[in-house]
C-alpha cells in the first residue's frame, strides 16, 4: 500500500496517540531499514532501544520460527520449556534470584511496584507502602507506572493518579533522605533516565541510595527497561555503577522485538509473590521466552556484549568529537550505546532533516538527540551516521545565523 494511502487509513482507523514520522517501514536488515518506496535507512532508533540484535538475525529468526511451529502459548497454567530456562539464564547472570515475566516495560515495573507494596506490608505492617521516584523519569503508561513517572506531560488529565508516591529530583540524594519516612517501601529509578534525556545516576548518589535502603529495609528497585540487555556496554547498566538493586525490571531489548517484560528479584523479596497474588496470561509465553533465550545466548555465549562495549566507545568518542566541532551542542551524555546530545538548535527538526537524509534518529524533547541503535550497528554506519549530522547542524546554525543578520 502506497504511503499517503496508509498514512490516511491511520488516520481514519487507529486512535492518534503517536505523531509519527511520514514513512512506511516494510522491512529490515541488520542496522538498515527500507521503506514502501524502497528507501533505505539507518536505524540508530533501533525500535526505541528494543532491536538489540538490529532486523533480521538468523539466530532470532530461527529460534521464533522454531518455537512458532512447535508451541506458541498454553498460559501459565502449566510449565514450559522456554520461560524456565530463560529465567536460570537470567539469574545466572544477575543479582537476582528469580522471575516474574510479563509482556512489557510498564507491566514488568507493575510488578516490581505491587511486589515493593507487597514487601511492605508483609515485613512492616500496612502503612508501608510509600514509593519514592525521581523528577523527569520514565516507567510506563499504565495508571501506577505513570503516576511513578515524574513527568507532568504524562500524568496530565488522568488523575486521580495512583496514590502512594513520592518524587525527587535526580541525582539529589539530599532530596531522598528529606522524603524517606517509616511509610517508605521502595526507591525507584532508572540507572540512566532514557525518555528523559539521557541522565547517568552518580556512582556515589547510587551507592548512598544503597547503604540507606540497606539500613532501613527499603527496597531498591532499578528500572532497566531501557538500560537493560548490554545497552550500556554490560549486560546491565548496574554492574558498571558499583550497586546492585533489591528488585530490575527488563523489556525493550529482552526480546530483541518479540513483547516480553520481567521483573527480577531477590529471594526475600521475590517470595512474597506467593500463588495467587499476581499473573499475567500471555506473560513468559514460549515464543516470547524462546526469543528472549536466542538474544542471552548471543549476549552472554556469544560476542555481542564485547561488539557492545567497542561501538559503545566509538560512538561516545565520535560524539565527543562532534560537540567539539559543532558549537550547537551543549552536552554529550550517556553509557555505551545509549547517548543523548543536548542541542541549541530544534532537535525535533534535526529529526526530520536525518530522514529525508536515511538516517533514523529519535528526540526526547525539543532539545535532546537520543541514539539507541542495535548493538550491531558497524563503525562505517556510525561514521555515515555523523557525517549526516554534521552537515545538518552546518546547515541549521548557518541558516539561523543568517536570520540573525
Ligand atoms: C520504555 C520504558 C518503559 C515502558 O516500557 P513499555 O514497554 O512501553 O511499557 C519503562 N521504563 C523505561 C526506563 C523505559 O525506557
């Protein structure tokens, strides 16, 4: 079907909750898309930080088609094969002891919220239920995850939000210690905030946020949607922060496209989530959990951690670079391949300049660039990605000069 055609279907058929760019995507490969009109692209948005293994990889081609010929749900009403192994991987590999698994960011943190409730009120009696979150923070779209989102823009014309929160700016940990009261379950936050910018947490703001919920029996939670699945150069972002959490959530990247979420916790916290007190139908099914096994066994058997950690050093040095080149951008930030570059001319448009140059590039806000790309992108990908960029920012700060003239 021809673009506008499309375009005007989705306007007519589907409820307007995205302002999408004016493209068709009808296929991938590797780190490239290509569009209804056969146009290709670079994808440094990588689904928004999901397509970890870039379109098309043989070994999560073949292990979805394998799972989908053999079994692809039965619900959690009996034991498969997939959703097993892959939590030993997981634990294997994490702090955690054991899994919940669900089907997105904002189910698995849920999760991690009723399990801190849980927690609570169970170790210390019914008035604990308090959850501390951080200003211009990310959890998701349902009524608990957003109310825990710091955003306002989120959270407008939805209230009552979900009582029970409390928020404090990032990286402040004064502003915790102010907050915390015997109500206190859980102090929630991403190592990293992805939608709101590109934030990286201090390793000593962690490390206090650590020895105080240590001290006090508050739980520690770290939403790893985004950073999560070698992201930042590690398998999570926390092991290069020097604390580990009491609770993570995982998605985006687990499935390398496949939907599928977890929330991963230790074993005195995890066992509060007794039979009966939560489920998710489609959540751990064995085609999600097959996928999510094919993308482990790549990151953790396989090299992809180590190309990870090289493209996540070449792009942050080629970042560099491109600030010291370009007077425009305020800041580069970030952890492997997830970077943000704070801008002064229109990010949104930078945007849309990128695109009709085949490059898709994503902006959190009228200021930030956000480059997520699959940990497969290649150092000539990275390099042609730069190079459009820096004609466009050429192009952008000339223009606005001659509109000052
Ligand atoms: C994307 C994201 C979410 C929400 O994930 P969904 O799958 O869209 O529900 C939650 N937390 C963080 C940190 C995210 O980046």
């Amino acid at each position: 079907m021809p673009t506008e055609e499309l375009k005007d279907l989705a306007a007519k058929y589907l409820m307007q909750t995205y302002a999408r760019q004016p493209i068709s995507i009808v296929r991938g490969r590797g780190a490239k898309v290509y569009d209804m009109e056969g146009r290709e692209y670079i994808d440094f948005v990588g689904g928004i930080a999901v397509n970890i293994l870039g379109h098309g990889h043989p070994d999560l081609v073949q292990a979805i088609q394998r799972q989908a010929a053999q079994l692809i749900h039965v619900s959690n009403l009996y034991y498969t094969e997939p959703q097993v192994r892959l939590a030993q991987m997981l634990v294997d590999h994490s702090f955690a002891d054991r899994i919940f698994f669900c089907n997105s960011g904002a189910e698995a943190n849920e999760a991690a919220i009723k399990l801190a409730r849980r927690y609570g009120h169970e170790k210390h009696g019914a008035d604990r239920f308090e959850i501390i979150t951080m200003k211009n923070s990310f959890h998701g779209r349902t009524m608990a995850t957003l109310t825990a989102t710091g955003q306002e823009k989120v959270q407008k014309g939805f209230e009552p939000l979900v009582p029970g929160f409390a928020y404090a700016p990032f990286n402040d940990f004064a502003a915790i210690e102010a907050l915390v009261t015997d109500k206190t379950t859980a102090i929630m936050l991403e190592p990293i905030q992805g939608e709101g910018g590109v934030h990286v947490a201090d390793h000593a703001y962690l490390k206090n946020l650590r020895e105080l919920c240590t001290q006090k029996d508050i739980l520690l939670i770290f939403d790893e949607v985004q950073t999560g699945m070698g992201r930042t150069g590690t398998l999570f972002a926390y092991e290069q922060l020097g604390v580990e959490p009491d609770i993570m959530t995982l998605a985006k990247g687990l499935g390398g496209g496949m939907p599928i979420g977890a929330c991963l916790a230790k074993d005195a916290v995890a066992a509060v989530f007794t039979a009966g007190t939560h489920a998710s139908t489609f959540g751990g099914n064995p085609l999600a959990c097959a996928a999510g096994l094919a993308v482990c066994r790549l990151l953790i058997e396989g090299r992809m951690l180590e190309q990870a950690r090289r493209m996540g050093d070449y792009l942050s040095k080629g970042l560099a670079d491109f600030k010291d080149r370009h007077r425009a951008v305020r800041d580069v930030r970030g952890l492997g391949l997830l970077q943000g570059l704070e801008v002064e001319i229109d990010a949104k448009a930078v945007v849309a300049d990128c695109l009709t140059r085949g490059v898709l590039v994503n902006a959190t806000s009228e200021r930030v660039l956000r480059f997520v790309p699959p940990l497969i992108i290649t150092q000539a990908e990275v390099d042609r990605v730069l190079d459009v960029l820096s004609s466009i920012f050429n192009q952008r700060t000339m223009a606005e000069k001659d509109q000052q003239h």
